[in-house]
C-alpha cells in the first residue's frame, strides 16, 4: 500500500535515495582502461562475458521491415519529434551595432554522436527515437547506436531512421569505445541516453573525454492535483513506477478525499497489471501521497525535488515552476504521451539535476560560434579599455596587438 502522508512528514522524500555511483564507478573504471587500451580485442571480451554476444565484430547493420501498425506509430512520434527538434534549434544571427561592431553567432553541428539504448528488462525504440532524431535534426552525419540486445523493432527502426552505425554492444564497454574510439567503434563527439548505474557511472568517468547529456538515476514523477479523476493519477503514478523498482511517483494534493481515493485505485490496478511485480515495490518504497496545505506549498516542495517529470493539473502553478525537466499540463496531458509521440524529448535529467538543465534538445548536438567583425572606428574606440584591462593583467602583447593597428 502507497504511503499517505502529512506536508510535515515528507521531508525525506526531498532527500531522496541517490544511486551509490561511487562502487560502480570501481567496477567500470578497469573496464573503461582496458578498453582504451585494447580497443576491439577489450570491447568483444566485455560483450561476451556480459552480453553472451557471439559474433566476430560488435558491428552490425540493423535491417527489418517494421509492422504497418508500428511503423504508423513511429512515423507520427518522428514527425512531432523532428517538429520539437526544430523548434530547439539556436538560430544564426548577426547584428551591427553604433559605432562599427558586427556580432553574431554561427551554428554548426557536431560531426558525430552515440545514442545508449537499452534494451534489458524492456527493449526501449522509443529511446532510439529521441537519441537520434534531434541528432539528425541538427544536422549530425555520423549517428552510432550502442544497444547490447537490439530487439526486432530497434533493428528495423534503426534502419528506418538512417542510422549510420549500429553495434551490439552495452554496458561500460559500450560508453568506453564511443568515447575513446577502437577499430570498429569511431570516436564520437557526444553521449547521449539512459542505462543502468554501469552506464551512468562510465558516462560520469569519461564526460571529460568527450560530451555527455547528463547522468541519469532512476526514473521519477511528482504530481501535483487539488482534484481528479483518482482512475487516470493513479494510472499515470503506476506508468512511472513499472519502469523500475527505484523508480519514484508522488503525488501531491490539498484533498485527503483524493489521497484515499488514488491510494485504492493504485491496489485495484496492481492487482491486474501485469507489470505489478516490478510496479509494487516501486510504489510502495519509494512512491507517496502527500497531503499539502496549499498549492503553493506543493509548487515549493516539487521546486525543492526539482523532479524529471511534473504533471500539474491546474496550469495556472506554471508561473511557479523552477525547476522540472517536463511539464505536463492538465488532465488530458499524461506523462505517457512524452514518452512516445507528442514530440518534447524523453531523455530528462533526474536525481535533481533538472535545477541544472532540461531534457536532451536539438540544440546539445550543435556549437554556438561567436562571430566579431570590427571597423577601423570601432577598434579604436575600444582600444583605451582593451590597453587597460591587458595591462592590469600583465599581458602588454594584447595592448600591444591593438596599439599596432592604431599606428598604421
């Protein structure tokens, strides 16, 4: 049964459980060595001890036809991904100033990425979606796709997709030889998408090597609703918790009705869900109800919690949100959507990390480049500021570099 519990009472789920990355982080640093060191002969040990992969090569070219009802789905979910995408995308611009200075930005994208996809206790081609799509959309060339067991969809949608490169391969293994490159496995500009604590703690050893999106800990949602239907909160708490059993769901309301109504509804569900196993113990370690006395004060505790997902059933608390990876706007709005098809992306910052930045965008697989353009009257009219401040540093060559031009 899920916790019901007082605002007073729910401090420590603001301290949430944070994955020991630091044991894991043991595990795998051998690994990742071993890997830099002895590229395919390290990789394809790794995927046989771990994986019980069987071929000559973690290469593999991803071929299938997919099922006419599957591949109408994906093409709707591509199609409001691609558009979101788009819409994420930083924009060239360049502006003249008073006084003879042009600025601007050009945008370029990178020239390679790696897209995680799991693929253990459920294969995951949603993730394979929102891993490679922004990558095409800001004009990557080179997309490779890590997965140690590709199901029939994953292959089928990566050949759909395009996908450059695809190896049957996982674990930190996988995270070595796309960071560090081997034979088979090209070097790649940025990391990207979900995995177990293995995956996330070579991600988190290697970010200086080569980009990462973030490192992700266990799924997690808050809900905040003063009413509803207690059938489709308590349906949306149980969408998150079958994930894993560390996921987390909360929902938050001012109405003890409503917290005992969504607390039964959740023993009715379980009872026939089929994921249950995984769903209950999610639910009932890790999940709450949680009785507030206000809005405001569930808005204040959820900004603390800075959760992956927030489902806010009053739209009129956005005004009040800092911190959320994604926003789910009223009733009709469920998590669920954004995990397949209604187009902002599904890889998202957890553990709190959405204090720091939002989900996978369009926009992590681009460089902002500055662009400066200085007229002869411009130059001058900032070399008194320039020759200063170099000198306060000690750096005369900069003063100097200046000074030059204004002699000519």
């Amino acid at each position: 049964m899920i916790r019901i519990l007082e605002h007073n009472e729910a401090g420590t789920l603001a301290a949430r459980k944070t994955q020991r990355l630091e044991e894991a982080e043991r595990v795998v640093a051998p690994i990742l060595e071993d890997v830099r060191k002895r590229g395919d002969a390290a990789l394809l040990e790794y995927a046989r001890k771990f994986d019980g992969y069987e071929g000559a090569s973690v290469r593999i070219t991803p071929a299938g036809r997919l099922g006419p009802e599957f591949e109408r789905a994906v093409g709707v979910a591509a199609q409001n991904i691609r558009e979101y995408a788009r819409l994420q995308l930083p924009v060239e611009k360049s502006v003249e100033y008073p006084g003879g200075r042009r600025l601007g930005q050009i945008v370029r994208p990178l020239d390679s990425m790696g897209a995680y996809t799991p693929a253990g206790r459920y294969p995951l081609p949603s993730t394979l979606l929102m891993n490679v799509i922004p990558a095409q959309v800001a004009g990557v060339k080179i997309t490779c796709v890590a997965c140690p067991h590709p199901s029939v969809e994953i292959l089928g949608l990566a050949a759909w997709l395009g996908v450059t490169h695809f190896f049957q391969m996982g674990g930190a293994q996988a995270i070595a030889a796309l960071a560090f490159g081997t034979e088979t496995v090209p070097r790649v500009d940025r990391i990207v998408g979900p995995g177990n604590i293995y995956v996330a703690a070579a991600k988190k050893l290697i970010a200086g090597e080569t980009g990462i999106d973030f490192v992700a800990g266990p799924t997690e949602i808050v809900i905040i609703a003063a009413e509803g239907n207690a059938r489709w909160l308590a349906a949306d708490m149980l969408a998150q918790a079958e994930h894993d059993v560390d996921a987390s769901a909360i929902l938050l309301t001012t109405s003890r009705t409503l917290a005992a109504d969504v607390a039964q509804e959740l023993e009715r569900q379980l009872a026939i869900l089929p994921t249950a196993a995984v769903a209950r113990p999610s639910i009932e370690n890790n999940g709450a109800i949680v009785v507030v006395d206000s809005l405001e004060r569930a808005v204040d505790f959820s900004n603390a919690l800075a959760p992956e997902h927030l489902a806010l059933h009053d739209a009129s608390l956005l005004r009040l949100i800092q911190n959320a990876g994604s926003v789910f706007l009223g009733p009709t709005s469920p998590e669920a959507a954004g995990d397949y098809a209604s187009g902002p992306n599904h890889v998202l910052p957890t553990s709190g990390q959405a204090r720091l930045r939002g989900g996978l965008s369009a926009a992590d697989f681009v460089k902002v480049i500055s662009v400066q353009e200085l007229s002869n009257e411009a130059l001058a009219s900032l070399t008194p500021s320039i020759t200063t401040l170099a000198r306060a540093e000690g750096l005369e060559a900069h003063a100097r570099s200046v000074e030059a031009r204004s002699r000519e």
